[in-house]
C-alpha cells in the first residue's frame, strides 16, 4: 500500500509514520522542503529497517502541485492514501501565515489529490479550533458550519481549510479533528511548550514553593480536550483503513475531558505539589455582556496580545479554555475505534510521563549565580551521578556556564540523554559511563577522562544511595551497610584519589563532596547513609589539610532534603519541606565560585553545635521523631499512600530539610 504525507516531520507525522510503516508492504512517500532535509533524514534513521521504505519527495505545500512534474508523473495512479497533516500551529500567528500555509496549502494539496487519479483517498487532520473560541454548548462530530465566531487566525484558517476540503476535494475523504494534543502517554516525548504545558512552570514553581499538605483555592473552568499523541496517531491510521466512513468527522478526544481545575490538580499531582480544597465556578457571564467583552477583547491590537503572552508566559487565547464553554463529544470515533484496541487514555493515568519529560527536555532555561560564566567557562569538571537529580541540574548549569562537564553515572543511555539536553542548550558535554561501585572500572574512566582532556579542574562527588531503614530492622541486613559504604565511600574516595596527582601536579583543583544534613544532625532511621557521608566527611577534612598548600579546595555540602527521585520511595517526604534539585544546584555552582570549606543550612548548623553542647537533649528531640515518623510501609512490605498527621507536618515544618 502506497501513502503519501504532508507534515511527516511534524509531532504527530513522525507517530503516523511509525504507524503506516509497521504495515509490511507500505511504502510512504514523504513531502520534504528543503530547510527539513536534516528531519527527513533524522526519521529515516528513527525507524531502523523500516525508514528504508520512506521516500522523500521534494516540494513545498505553498507551491502549486507540490512537487516537481517528474515526481507526480512516478505517483499518479499509484498513492491509496493521502494523509495531509502540514499546517501552522501557532497560537500567536498572523493572519498571512495561516491563510499562506494553512488555507492555500491546504487547497493545493487537494488539488494534487484530485489530480492523482486512481483510487485514492484523502485524509486530512483538522482540529476542534473548527469550533471556535466562543461556541457555547456541545459540539459534535457531525457540526461543521453552525454560525461560530472564528476570528482568531488559528480557529478561521483551520475552519476554512477544512471547509476547502469539504467542498473542493473530488476524492472520497475522512476528517480528523485532535484536541490539544500532549506528549507520548508512554514515553512522554513532546516537541514543543504547547496547550497545558504553558502552566508547567508555574505549576513547578507552585510545588517547591507550596508545601503539599497546604490547600489550595483554585477555579473549576471550562472543558480542556486533549490526547496523546500516540492515541492520535493511531486512531487515524485505524480510521483510514476502515471501511464505511468516508466524508465523516472524527473527534480524536479524551471521552470525558477534565475541567481546568481538574487538569491543574491532575499536573500539581505529578509535580508533588498542594491539592485544591475547593475550586470555584468561573461565572457565566449574559449573553449581552459576553458579546460586549469579546468585541472589546477583538479590538486589542495583535502586537498588545502578543506583549502580554510574552509577559505572563501564556498566549492569550489559551487563557480562554479558563471560561471555555463548548463540550466536543467523540461518539462516532470511539464506534468507529470499537474492536481495534485503539482508545485515548485519560491523562491521570500518564500525566507522570509528561511531566518527567518536560522536566528533563523541555524545562531548558538555566539561571545561574552571578559571576558563573566568568568563573567557570573552560573548565573541565566532572559530575558523577550526573543523569538524574542533584547531578543532572548542575550539569545542566555548568553546561550553560561554559564549562566542559564530564557526565558519569552507571547507564550510558541516560548519560546521552543529559548530553543531549545540554547540547540542546548550547553547552559541551563528554559521556563516560561507570559503575561507581567497581574500583576498576573507576581508575580506567579516570584514566580515559585524563587522556581526553589532561586534567580535571572539579570533581563534584555527587553519587549516593540512600536507605531509610532503623537499625533494629536491619540486624539482618548487613550487606545494606556495605553496598552504601561501597559507593558513597570508597567509590568516592577511588575518584579523589586517581585525580589528585594531576590536581597536585597543576596546583589547582576543587574537590566538592555532597553530603547531607544527616551528618550533622545524626538522623535517626539513617544509620548506613549517615555513615557513609560522614566517613567521607572525615577523610576529607584529614586530606584538607594535606593539600592545602597545593591550591587543591575540598569542600562538602551538607544538603538538606532534595525532591529527587532518591527520596521519592518515601511518601511522607511528598508532605515535608524540601529543596527543589534546581536550588540544589544552585548552591552546588556557588560553592565553585567561592570555593568555600562547607556549604550548611541553619538548622545542619544547629544541629551540630547541639549535639556538641547538648547531646541528650539533641537525643531526645530526635527520639521524637523518630517515633512520631514510623519506617517507611515500603520497608515493612505495605503499600505506601497515607497523609501525615497535623503533628508530623509541623514537626517537619519546624526541623525543614532534616531528614525523618
């Protein structure tokens, strides 16, 4: 079966693809401009065996005929699918984009189709901006031209291109309409900030900021359509190979789409963040009144709108899904799927997959402290434990410092992804995968690391396991001493120690250690992470010593509880007071700028001089805790889930950081 396709190099292109191509005798012919060459290729690549049955065909969908009259003479008669997905999506374009790509686009690749010959049919992905921004009511599959107002250059052009293929097409057609489409529902890969991801930030902002057991107020608002663009995908690549349905509408929807409010408290879920105690209406404004503020909202200027969604970050069009009151239905879409396997998950179920992949991938501007670049562009620094958490946030900082990061952790897959997500940034970034836990194996990276670049300026020591597990509980276990004293100690130490010579032979380096409050504070529940930090402690404050006077700084920092996925296994911490990883890192960059002995919060530093001038008293607080928070269910085999008590909040709230 032969297809051809316009906007393969786009998000929901690169999906149906892999969709058409797993269909053995496809054969795909692609539309390419020249500015996508590197695209097409990049998906030749993607697909393995399969790229090799994609073909590109050069042209653009703004030129009459598409293509040349030598590539549509080898096409005509032979295509049985045409799927055009080329479009602009933008909610800040100008009306001669969309009319340019949009609506002359769209009627030049019908005119191609009628031209083809043969038994061809068309496919064309539409969207529910058909409905405009303003349609009050349900909007169903069979609607098309109901009177909206389409005013905004996205809803009109996507309106009247559909209208072009309604009315100019001479070959049989389906249409699909997708929501706001998010990332892969298994993956999470997305391409672009789009639709809710707008909020992300905020939403981010909101969780590091707002501790989880404080309510929030927040609004209920209108409908949000949306679907992964795996679901998409497939669902149109089911719909065109279906029989029956040609000239039909297909809404490619989550079935029952969540309010604002629920989708706001489904993404601050994800993020660890407060629920909603109470989420208000938006209120309904009359009819007069709604016409009023929508021709006062029309008058404002397209450069003002654009102002403004610079400003806070959101376009201003998407602000109006907050009173948006259509309801889309998908019933012909989901009888049509029956029996395919084909259905749209709803987002509860993996909106933990995009906000990881956001986090990672999309989540690229950096701050950095003050004088960062100056301080540290050129210099070769090595980030163990560099894919994930504390470690993957410095890298990314040092990256966009200008420093040349040496990435090292056990999976090398991981390791390519933070590279990549560096590079993306503009930053320089080497991999070097090693196990941490084998001595070997750290003495031949070092000796690569060294032949690649010659020295080291900065080793950060950032690896570590951690068990939160009392010692009564653990009379059984001691290898959990010894796997956490492996690498949080030795591996450590086996890095310092192959580095130094060269360190000493320059008279220059930084050694910086992450340790942990616990160290100064003897968290209870802690015992083998505890040690294991502060062993390495004490022999860095004996090697301080030793160095100093070859201009080699060691410097540890006592790190109070960090949201990363090391401490994630323990659902109490979703409650307590935390540090986000970007502020740990922050700390981590100003600790290279200055250099300095120790990096402590308040109460580490509280914490310590009461042990030294009260220990039973120190005891008997952290007695306290210990009672008050229980091990871990994880830890005893049961399933973890419960809120703590009004006691444990404020306890966590009054010792922040400490661990429990």
């Amino acid at each position: 079966m032969n297809y051809f396709v316009t906007g393969a190099t786009g998000f929901i292109g690169k999906f149906l693809l892999e969709r058409l191509l797993a269909r053995e005798d496809a054969k795909v012919y692609v539309l390419v401009r020249e500015s996508s060459v590197d695209k097409f290729e990049a998906l030749q690549e993607r697909y393995g065996d399969a790229g090799k049955r994609l073909h590109m065909m050069a042209g653009d969908i703004t030129t009459p005929g598409l293509i040349s009259a030598a590539d549509f003479k080898k096409l005509k008669g032979k295509i049985d699918h045409v799927f055009h997905l080329a479009a602009v999506y933008d909610m800040n374009m100008s009306n001669e984009q969309g009319d340019k790509i949009n609506n002359e686009g769209t009627r030049n690749l019908v005119a191609f189709v009628n031209d083809l010959g043969g038994e061809v049919r068309l496919h064309h992905a539409s969207s529910i901006a058909v409905a405009g921004g303003e349609y009050v009511g349900r909007f169903t599959e069979d609607m098309f031209d109901e009177g909206q107002r389409t005013d905004h250059p996205y809803f009109r052009t996507k309106f009247q291109s559909e209208a072009i293929v309604r009315n100019e097409s001479q070959v049989p057609f389906r249409i699909y309409r997708p929501g706001a489409v998010v990332g892969h529902s298994e993956t999470g890969e997305m391409d672009k900030i789009d639709g809710p991801y707008y909020f992300f930030k905020t939403i981010q902002k909101i969780s590091h900021a707002v501790p989880k057991w404080l309510p929030l107020l927040g609004i209920e608002g209108g409908k949000v359509p949306l679907a992964p663009v795996d679901y998409v995908a497939a669902a149109m690549d089911a719909l065109a190979h279906k029989n029956g349905l040609d000239g039909k509408a297909f809404h490619l929807i989550q079935s029952h789409s969540p309010s604002v409010g629920d989708l706001l408290q489904t993404i601050l879920e994800a993020a660890h963040g407060p629920e909603f105690a109470r989420k208000l209406d938006v209120p309904t404004l009359p009819p007069g009144l709604r016409k009023l503020t929508n021709r006062v909202t029309r008058g404002i200027p397209d450069s003002v709108k654009k102002n403004i969604s610079k400003a806070i970050g959101v376009p201003v069009s998407v602000l109006g899904y907050v009173s948006n009151q259509a309801v889309f239905d998908d019933k012909h879409a989901r009888a049509a799927l029956k029996g395919t396997g084909v259905a749209c998950p709803d987002i509860k179920n993996y909106i933990d997959k995009l906000w990881a992949y956001w986090e990672l991938q999309l989540d690229l501007n950096v701050k950095l402290p003050k004088n960062a670049m100056q301080k540290l562009a050129g210099k070769v620094v090595i980030v163990t434990g560099a894919s994930s958490g504390i470690g993957f946030n410095v890298a990314k900082k040092l990256g966009a410092a200008g420093s040349k990061v040496i990435l090292v952790a056990r999976t090398r897959e991981k390791l390519e992804e933070t590279q990549q997500i560096i590079q993306k940034s503009g930053g320089e970034a080497h991999v070097y995968p090693c196990d941490l836990n084998d001595m070997k194996a750290i003495d031949d990276c070092i000796a690569a690391i060294l032949k690649d670049f010659g020295h080291v300026d900065i080793l950060i020591n950032n690896a570590g396991r951690s068990i939160r597990r009392g010692v009564m509980e653990s009379t059984t276990r001691f290898h959990d001493f010894e796997r956490t004293m492996q690498l949080n100690y030795f591996g450590a130490v086996r890095m310092i120690l192959g580095l130094l010579p060269s360190m000493a032979h320059r008279r220059s380096g930084q050694i910086i250690n992450i340790s942990s409050i616990g160290v100064l504070a003897n968290a209870a529940r802690f015992s083998a992470y505890v040690a294991s930090k502060a062993a390495l402690d004490a022999f860095s404050r004996c090697l301080s010593a030793e160095v100093k006077h070859k201009n080699i700084e060691i410097t540890a920092i006592y790190m109070p509880l960090v949201r990363t996925p090391m401490i994630a296994p323990t659902k109490v911490y979703d409650y307590v007071p935390t540090w986000s990883p970007d502020h740990a890192a922050n700390v981590v960059v100003k600790a290279i700028i200055s250099r300095p002995k120790s990096v402590a919060t308040p109460l580490g530093t509280a914490a310590a001089i009461s042990y030294a001038l009260w220990p039973k008293m120190n005891d008997y607080f952290l007695n306290k805790g210990y009672n008050l928070f229980p091990s871990s269910a994880a830890a005893k085999g049961r399933k973890e889930g419960n809120k703590p008590s009004l006691e444990q909040v404020v306890f966590a709230n009054v010792f922040k950081g400490e661990y429990f």
